[in-house]
C-alpha cells in the first residue's frame, strides 16, 4: 500500500497471482496468437478477463506512475489490467491528465505493449476514439500512420467511438487506406468496424460496400455483412467478386 491508503501496482500483480492459472494461460496463448520466438517476450499468468476486471474495480484509482509501471510489465494480465485503470481515468479526469493518458498509450504501443487484440480491442475506443472525438486531436491518424499492424489495428478500432456518435466518414477513410494490408487480423478489423457503421446508417454501408467491396478481402467484406438479411448478403457477395 501507498501512502495515505491507495494501492499501487505490486497489489495488482499480488491479486493477479493469486487468480492465476497456469491451465487457463496454456490454453490462452494459441488464442491469443502468443506463440512463435517472435512472442516469447510474452508472460500468461491465467487470469481471466473477468477476473482482471474483478481486481481493477476492487482496487479503485492508481496513480499514472503505478498504472506504467503495470503497462510496461511483461505480464500479459497486468497490462490489461492498465488498460481498464486507464479507461477509467480518462472517463473522470479532465483535459490535462488526459492528454497524460493519451501519451502513455501512445509510448507504450510504439513499443509493442498494446500488442494484442486483447489489449487494443478493449480499450483504443474508450481512450484514443473518445480522444479523438473529444478535442478533434488528429490522434486516430498518427496512429494510422504508425509503423506496425497493432498501431494500425489501434486507428481502426478506435473509430467505434466515432461511430457511437455517428460520425462514420473516418471510419471508411481508414478501411480503405488498409484494404491492402496483408493481416487477416486487419480484415477482420476493418471488417468489424463497417458492421458497425451499418448499424448507424445501413444506407451509407451498402453504398460504400457497392463501390469498394470488389476490393475487399473476402474476411473484411463477409465481416462488414454478417447483419445483412441472406438475400443482400449474397447479393453484395456476389457483385463483389
């Protein structure tokens, strides 16, 4: 304990190996893609989302210093957890520790701790997307011009705050800026992210499908479908090809 009674990250990692198990990180780590020389750098505890979660909720606010520490852990597990503290924050805090929180997210992705869907899925929209939307801060673009998938992975994502407000113009900017991109994992991300755009306006997602889904990789597109009734989908399946 800290202080004048708040926790700090050594009470986090106490709690996550505590839950931890060892069978649960096994089967995880083929899940999560954590596998190959190239992942080694990756520690599994096992412990479950909902039981990051538990702990996060239970501890209360961590001091930024305490969530970095968490954030650029090896632990897998405790870097989700920095996420969810981070989210948190950036809901209750003002402009200033939010451009803080900004800038922790950002150094730790350029150094390949937001590296998993795991982690960005969770928390790009809550933190980078309501960022972006926030203050119109040109963050979705610089991580869309970043150098690797996760960063790109990052942009995408995060305009599912955008979408929630019904601004859907960069979500399509971007799925079109990636539809090249070699990564099943970018597919899928495009491919959510214009699903989800057809929920605020079906309309806008047929004709953005009509005149690029002839491009799309077939996960993006079969993705950016899966609401359709069977008739449309076959229809834009089939005039895409």
């Amino acid at each position: 304990m800290m202080a004048g009674g708040l926790r700090n990250h050594k009470y986090v990692l106490d709690r996550l190996s505590a839950i931890s198990n060892p069978n649960l990180a096994e089967w995880k780590r083929p899940y999560l893609r954590l596998t190959g020389p190239d992942r080694e750098r990756d520690v599994l505890c096992g412990a479950s989302s909902g039981g990051c979660r538990k702990i996060v909720s239970e501890c209360g606010p961590l001091a930024i210093a305490e969530i970095r520490k968490l954030l650029f852990s090896p632990l897998h597990e405790a870097r989700f957890c920095a996420l969810l503290f981070m989210i948190d924050e950036y809901r209750t805090s003002d402009r200033a520790k939010r451009d803080r929180i900004v800038s922790l997210y950002a150094d730790a992705s350029s150094i390949g701790k937001i590296d998993n869907w795991d982690l960005v899925d969770p928390s790009a929209p809550d933190i980078i997307g309501r960022y972006e939307f926030d203050y119109n801060s040109g963050i979705i673009r610089r991580f869309a011009d970043g150098n690797s998938m996760w960063e790109h992975r990052i942009a995408v994502v995060s305009t599912l705050a955008l979408i929630r407000e019904g601004q859907l113009d960069m979500t399509f900017s971007l799925v079109k800026e990636f539809m090249d991109d070699g990564h099943d994992l970018m597919h899928k991300a495009c491919g959510w992210m214009l699903r989800e755009a057809g929920k605020r306006n079906l309309n806008a997602l047929t004709g953005f499908l009509e005149s690029h889904g002839g491009k799309m990789p077939r996960t993006m597109l079969r993705y950016a479908i899966e609401r359709y009734p069977e008739s449309e989908r076959l229809r834009l399946l089939r005039e895409s090809r």
